[in-house]
C-alpha cells in the first residue's frame, strides 16, 4: 500500500452547463499540494465531462450513480491508488438521487468515512431541520408547509403576516419572499409555480417528489416546484456563523455580521458581511455560539462544516437555515485569513479520518486564536436582470486599498437579479472598521459601471 499515490474521489452531481458551485476545485488544488491524484467520478452524459476529465487525473463515467458503481469504482481504482476520500457535493438535492446517502452506503462498503447521510438531508430539507430543533426543544419559528394556492389562506393564519415564503429544499436565497398579507402571498406562488423550472438555485437543487414526515407525525408530499414552506417572519440583525464539527462538540469558528441585505422581488440578497460583529455584544455572541452548539448536535452532523444563518431577535438567536457544508461568497478566505485554518484542508483531514482528538484540539486553538482586525466580504449584483454587455472599472475598483481578492464575473448567459443571487463581483478585504467596510463597499460599487441588456423571455 505504502508504493501507491494517494488519491481522493470527487462525485460530480452538477449536471448545469454552467458550473452551479466551486467545491471540486479548491478541494483538489489541496490534494494535489500533498501529492495525491484526483479523480472525478460522474455519470454518462454529463454536460460538462471534457472540462471536467482535463482538470482530474482520472475521470470515471457511469451509467448510474449508485452505492454499488461507486464502491466498484473505489475497488478498482485501489489497483493503482490509496483512496483517502469519496465526496460529493453535500449541499444539492437531485431528483431521483438520494447523493448523500448514496456516498455514504459507498463509502460504508469499502471502508471509507462519510458523513452521516440522515444528517445532511435534515440541514436540506428546511421543513424537516425546524421539526428536528423543535423536537429537541430548542428555541425555533413556527413552520407549515403548503402544498397548492388553496392551502395558502390558512397555513398563512397559522403563521400570521408579514411571513417569509421559501422552497423546501433550494440553495441561496432562490425564490424566497418577505409576504405582508395574503395578496402578496397568493402573488408569490403564482410567481413559484412559474418560474421554479428556470431558477436554477430552485430547481437544480429542489430533489425530486418524495414523501416525509409532518409536525404531527403523518405523512406529507413533497412536489417539486409546488409544494412550499412559510415559516415566521424574524425581526433583527442577520448573521452567520462558520462551524466546523468532529467528532465531539461542534466549534464555531466565526461569525460574520450581515451589515446589508435586502429583500428583492423573489430572493433575499447578501451585499456586505463583516467580521468580527459591529453590532452585537460579546454576551449575545457567546449566546449565539451556544446556540449554534445545540442546533448542530441535534442533527447529528459529524465531521463537517456547518454554515449556520440566524437572526439576533428581541427573544435572542434564531436559526434561519443549518448547511451542511462550507458558506460561499469569500468564507473559505475569511477562514484562511482570520481563523488561520485551509477549510479545504481541514475538510479533506476530516474525511479522511485523521485523528479526531488531534483535530478538534487544532480546531479550538483556530476559535480561540481568531484576530479581531476587521475583514469585509461584500458582493456587486447587477443592476437589472438581462445579460452582462461590459464591465468597466474592474481594475480600479481591484486596486483599492485593503482589497485582497475579488472575482468579476465572466458569465454571459442571463441574469435574473430578481429570483435568485448571481453576483456581478465579489471582493474580501482587511478594513479598520464596520464604517470602513461600508465606505469600501460604497466606493467599489461606484467604480463598477456595469452595462446590461434585455434577453428576451422570462
């Protein structure tokens, strides 16, 4: 064993002709760093397969994920290869495949580590992860699912106005809504219905039917693109923590202040995180961390990184939404730069089984060690829906002072700014303050002229 390179296996679930994530990527630039192969696994057909195949070192295509091909896939590339890691994506639900069940019972038959499968549908299932805190009679929101228009007048007195109307199982903030009264709800659905094929934060990762389990303990159906969720309205200032657990406690590493977010026609938007908080006190902080604690124990989640969005109410922290994986946007760089761990490398370590008490030992010194210098996150969306024409002012906006990574966007396809996040850029940098951040964010987004032009359809 000890003459084979090691290798870790990614499964490839993102059949989107444009690339839907960046998960793949960052985890093989640090395997490849410690020597080790990189091989994606994919089934026949997928849209992205030539591209997909250059950037591996070996690609395998199969006519159908499941357990049994992926353990083969394992068994045979063991010919060759220590394999350290099988993944996926854990943070997608697709029709018709169950991904993270299907890795783990691979995982389960040749000897490898996956995080616990019934854990990662709980965070995906929004409905079914407040019936679990519920259950565990942790602070939660009243939830009701709707399944058609007709259920909507009295899942809506059940909650009471304003309410926010989502999908069940998404990613992002894709066809989400703050509703005030019943007109606006009844619009909103109407709108779902609609649109829920063509957004693909909505129907890429919305699963296929199913049937689980209500409040009351009966039997509910899930359709996708009709059947919804409306869940309390929480009053307060947005925030998210990044949490990492391993086999003991979960750790929560940081929390980033959302310092702007609005509420567009369809979706929620992110514009301006900042780290560490400007508005909380040290008390509420620790506050939210316990709370984040006993959130992510109740769903059983083992090694993995927990992306938790809550708001700060009156009543204290409340959850909005537990992921089963790594925040977007720059996290993995906030974590590099104010925690000082590689998330990817860490991730990478926990599924491959290093040594739990070595680990959370070097996780808690990251907590503990985090600087309180100032570093933002903020993103530039564009200013109509349509497709990009030009970008001007990139470089300008680039050279500011404590800029320290940014991503224009070279996507040309259409844009809906409106039902889901498709930013324009995104920027990470080092600031003196939460003020700072804002006049950082203000200045950027002066530089940026971004021209846009209609596409038919909608």
């Amino acid at each position: 064993m000890s003459g084979r390179n090691s290798a870790i296996v990614y499964v490839d679930i993102d059949r989107s002709a444009v690339e839907l994530y960046n998960y793949r990527t960052p985890h093989f630039e640090v395997a490849a760093s410690l020597g080790w192969a990189c091989v994606t696994v994919a089934e026949d057909g997928h849209p992205r397969a030539e591209a997909i195949s250059r950037s591996s070192d070996a690609f395998v295509s199969v006519p159908r994920l499941s357990a049994a091909a992926l353990a083969d896939v394992i068994r045979t590339l063991r010919e060759t290869y220590e394999v350290k890691v099988l993944f996926s994506y854990p943070g997608q639900s697709l029709a018709g495949l169950n991904i993270s069940q299907v890795v783990e019972d691979a995982c389960d038959a040749v000897g490898l580590f996956s995080p616990p499968a019934a854990a990662i549908d709980l965070c995906n299932n929004k409905y079914a992860m407040r019936l679990a805190l519920q259950r565990a009679g942790l602070p939660n929101v009243q939830a009701v699912i709707a399944q058609n228009e007709s259920d909507l007048a009295e899942a809506a007195r059940q909650i009471g106005f304003p309410l926010i109307m989502k999908p069940v199982f998404g990613s992002g903030s894709a066809l989400i809504k703050k509703c005030r009264d019943l007109d606006e709800l009844r619009a909103h659905y109407q709108l779902f219905n609609r649109m829920y094929s063509r957004v693909a934060g909505a129907s890429d990762f919305g699963g296929g039917a199913l049937t689980f389990e209500a409040h009351d303990g009966a039997s509910m159906s899930y359709v996708p693109g009709r059947t919804v969720m409306l869940e309390t309205y929480l009053e307060g200032i947005e925030a998210t923590i990044e949490c990492v657990v391993v086999d003991g406690d979960p750790i929560p590493l940081l929390l980033h202040e959302k310092l702007l977010v609005s509420f567009e026609e369809s979706t929620v938007l992110e514009h301006l995180l900042v780290v560490p908080s400007a508005s909380f006190t040290p008390e509420q902080i620790e506050t939210a961390k316990d709370y984040c604690r006993d959130c992510v124990a109740a769903l059983g989640l083992k090694r993995s990184f927990v992306h938790f969005e809550f708001r700060m109410t009156p009543e204290g922290p409340r959850v909005i939404e537990i992921n089963p994986r790594l925040g977007g946007f720059y996290v993995h760089q906030s974590l590099k730069d104010v925690a000082g761990i590689d998330p990817f490398l860490t991730n990478l370590a926990m599924l491959s089984g290093e040594e739990g008490g070595i680990l959370d030992n070097r996780l808690r010194q990251a907590a503990a060690a985090a600087t309180d210098r100032c570093h933002t996150m903020f993103v530039v969306y564009p200013p109509s829906p349509g497709r990009i024409k030009s970008i001007h002012g990139e470089i300008r906006a680039a050279q500011r002072p404590g800029i320290r990574a940014f991503d224009i966007t070279s996507y040309r396809g259409r844009i809906e700014c409106d039902t889901e996040e498709n930013f324009i850029a995104k920027f990470w940098a080092a600031v003196p303050s939460a003020e700072a951040a804002r006049q950082l964010y203000d200045d950027v987004r002066s530089d940026l002229r971004i021209e846009m032009e209609g596409v038919e359809g909608r």
